[in-house]
C-alpha cells in the first residue's frame, strides 16, 4: 500500500507540474522564465528571501493547528477568520495597553492565541449541544469574524482610525506601536529573520512530539480514527476534540497576530488583514497529510510562492496562476491514497 501511494503520489506531482507548465505556455509565457522570475522574487537577493521567511512563519503556524485538529477527527476550515479574531485581540491589546516592549508584544501574543482558541472552541459546542457539523461551522464563523474586525475598524470607538483634518478615515486601525511589533531573530546583512519562525517552527516540533509520543496524542488519534472505541476506552472524546480545536484555532490565532505584527504588513488591523494564509495554511496540512514536521518544508514551498508570485507579471504569465500550482499541487498530493485504496486488490472470497 505504502509503495503504491508513493508510486502515485510521484506520477500526480509530475502531472501536475507538466500541468501548470501547459497552462503557463497556454498564456503566452515561457515556463522557464516564470520559474526565474518565481525563484528570482523569493530567494534572489536577502529581501526576497526575508520576505519568504516573513509569510512561512504564519503558513506554518495555520498548518500545525489544522493537524493538530483533523488528528481528532474534527476539520477545522475557519482558519482565515480565527486569524482575523487573533489579530484583533492583538491589535487591541497593543493599541490600548501601556505596557512596556516586551511585556506588550507578550501580551499580544497570548490574547491573540486565546481569543481565537475560544472562537474555534466555539464550533465544538455547537457540535456537542445542537450537532451543528464542525466543518460548516468553522467556515460559517469565518464570514462572522470577518464582519465582527470590518465593524470594529468603522466604528470610532473602537479601533477605527483616528485622522485628523478633513480626511476621511479608512477601515482600518491606527498603526501598531513599535514595541509590539515583532523584531528579528538576528543581524544578519540585508537579511531579516523574523522572530515569528522562532514561535512556528518549535510549534511545530513540540506538536510533532505531543502528537506522537504522548497519552494526548494517543488518545486525540484514537478519537479521530474510532470515536467510539475511544469512548469505550474510557476517553472523553467531547472534551478532548474541543481542546484540539481550540488548540487549532489558537495557533491560527497566533498566526494572525504574527502577520499583523511583522514587517511585511501595515501594522494595522484591516478586514482582509489575514491575506488569505489561511486558507493556504490548510492547503498545506492536506499536503503534510497533517503531520507537522512535514509542514514545515511545505509552508517554505507555499511561501516560495506567494512572496514570488507577483513577479509573474513581468514574464507576461497571470499572477493568479501560482493558486492554480498552489491547487494542483494539492491534488497532486491527496488524491493518491485514495486511488491506492480503490486499485488495491480485494481478498478472494473462498
């Protein structure tokens, strides 16, 4: 089974690279030169590659949350709004507490977890109280979220922007002070490590521990696999999938309040402040068949992508192309077990 998926999955990711070279052809551009002018956009200098660096750090936080949730058996697809809920209670909290530095990017950082950890768990309870599907929840509550952050940067009061003079103001916070911005990892010549990396990738290693080498992540794979055995084990399957949740949700969360405090954003809250990482987050636990460890090369793919996507348009080849790659490839990495599964031959029946 095992080399059959392999097998597969190699033929659908060749397929799909001959695919997305067609398509680029088919436009009018050379599938060469969009490689250079991808690879040129993200990893040709120190600033393309401090920017790739930037958007993995928030990938990679979406992708380990949604493994951790779908390990239970619950698919968490609400990433996008539980990152706009983070980057509100971040941008709250840095906008209306005098706290020092450190202290106020701390506090940021862990509103912005729990709030989007208490959102998520929400669509648990609805599960447990009314069997409302945690699927369509998740997804419902991300218009919702949507509507809750464009409401609170149009209305004075909260966290709308102050202008002064005749300028009308936009739906937008004010910008984040600069102690609750996030700073780099280091000095390095033109190259700014974003200290968000040094949240995302040992989330992901400590979820790929707890996962794999805990009684939690035992029983949180024994939920999603058998819920009902589980429960015969002894093992408070509710309780359990609503704490993955809220766990998806808060590094989702942690994800939204990293972007919004980074340098490759405004520093201000905006309705579309989650620039659409979540759902490519969860592209990417699909490709990772939710394992964290092997998100991580996959969310420096998927950054590869994004930060040099927009230097397609100077090769004549559409930007939107790379969600294309970015779709196929996921295909490409998905369906094979499945075609495993119904190629495999059937025991014979005496």
């Amino acid at each position: 089974m095992t080399r059959t998926v392999a097998w597969t999955s190699a033929v659908a990711v060749a397929a799909a690279l001959t695919l997305s070279a067609a398509l680029i052809a088919l436009t009018g551009g050379s599938p060469g030169a969009a490689l250079r002018a991808l690879l040129d956009g993200s990893l040709g200098d120190a600033t393309a590659v401090s920017t790739t660096l930037l958007y993995a750090a928030p990938l990679l936080l979406v992708a380990v949350g949604a493994c951790v949730s779908a390990r239970s058996g619950a698919f968490n697809i609400g990433q996008e709004g539980q990152m706009l809920i983070g980057a509100l209670a971040a941008a709250a909290t840095g906008l209306r507490l005098a706290l020092p530095g450190p202290t106020l990017l701390l506090v940021a950082l862990l509103a912005a977890a729990v709030a989007a950890g208490a959102w998520a768990w929400l669509s648990s309870l609805m599960h447990r109280l009314r069997g409302v599907d945690v699927a369509v929840s998740t997804l419902l509550m991300t218009f919702l979220a949507q509507q809750v952050v464009a409401y609170a940067v149009t209305t004075p009061w909260l966290l709308q922007e102050s202008r002064l003079g005749a300028a009308a103001a936009l739906p937008q916070s004010n910008k984040l002070p600069a102690r609750a911005l996030l700073g780099s990892l280091g000095d390095y010549p033109g190259l700014q490590v974003n200290l968000g990396l040094a949240l995302a990738v040992p989330a992901a290693v400590l979820t790929a521990v707890a996962l794999g080498r805990t009684r939690w992540g035992f029983r949180l794979t024994m939920t999603g696999l058998n819920p009902a055995a589980a429960r015969h084990a002894g093992v408070h399957v509710g309780a359990l999938g609503g704490g993955a949740l809220a766990v998806s949700g808060a590094l989702a969360g942690l994800a939204g309040a990293v972007l919004l405090t980074s340098p490759v954003s405004t520093n201000r809250l905006q309705p579309d402040s989650s620039l659409g990482i979540g759902w490519d987050g969860l592209l990417i636990a699909l490709i990772a068949r939710n394992r964290p460890l092997t998100s991580i090369p996959v969310a420096a793919l998927f950054a590869v992508l994004r930060s040099g996507g927009g230097f397609l348009a100077a090769t004549g080849v559409p930007p939107y192309l790379v969600d294309i790659v970015k779709a196929l490839l996921t295909l490409a990495f998905v369906a094979p077990p499945v075609i495993a599964g119904l190629v495999r031959p059937r025991p014979a029946v005496a």
